[in-house]
C-alpha cells in the first residue's frame, strides 16, 4: 500500500509522505483537520494514541474511523444474520459505543451511521 501511495502521489505538493505511528506522528500540535483510519484501530496502543490524536487535531477537528465491509456473498450470507440479529438485540451498538469508549473516551467521539 505504502508503494502505491507513493507511486501516486510523490510528486504531488499537497501531498508528505512520513514514517511515523499514529502514537508518535511528529506533526504540530492542533494541526490537522482530519484524522482517518480504515480498519487499523485495533493495532494502536490505545491511550498514547488518543493523546496523539487530541494533541495533532485543531479545535473542532474531526477522526473518522472506517469499517470496511467487502461483497463477499459468501460471506454476507453468512455474517449478516448475526448482525442483524446483534443489532436488534442492542448488543452491536454497545460493543461499537464500549470500543469507542475504550479508544477515545466518552467526551471526544460520536458515533455517525
């Protein structure tokens, strides 16, 4: 991925490619609008990365974390049905809140669908 993104955009002005962790970014504080991360939560040590997070993002800045789901039928049909059944059960929306909690405390995230 890192190939790819470097391919693409390298010589784009807008664009820096850096070698950091998202616990120690080594960007200015309050400088980042937007923070986002696709499926990669769970490889960050929880607490420093929320204090990098804070720390980097500008006042009203935002983190948008993504979950990607594929069009595997396979998959689908075999998965969706627990969800759905999770889902009207409540359970879902606690595990995602209880996550949430977890990463970035209740003060600092909000949950979009």
């Amino acid at each position: 991925m890192r190939a790819q993104l470097e391919k693409t955009l390298d010589d784009n002005p807008f664009c820096q490619i850096m070698n950091s962790s998202a616990e120690n970014t080594g960007l200015p504080a309050h400088s980042i609008d937007l923070i986002t991360v696709g499926q990669a939560i769970h490889w960050f040590d929880p607490q420093p990365a929320r204090a990098e997070f804070l720390r980097i993002l500008k006042p009203g800045g935002w983190l948008a974390l993504f979950r990607n789901y594929g069009t595997d039928e396979v998959y689908e049909k075999a998965v969706a049905p627990l969800y759905r059944k999770f889902s009207a059960s409540g359970l879902y929306d606690r595990v995602v809140r209880s996550s949430a909690d977890f990463y970035f405390g209740k003060d600092h995230f909000q949950v979009l669908r």
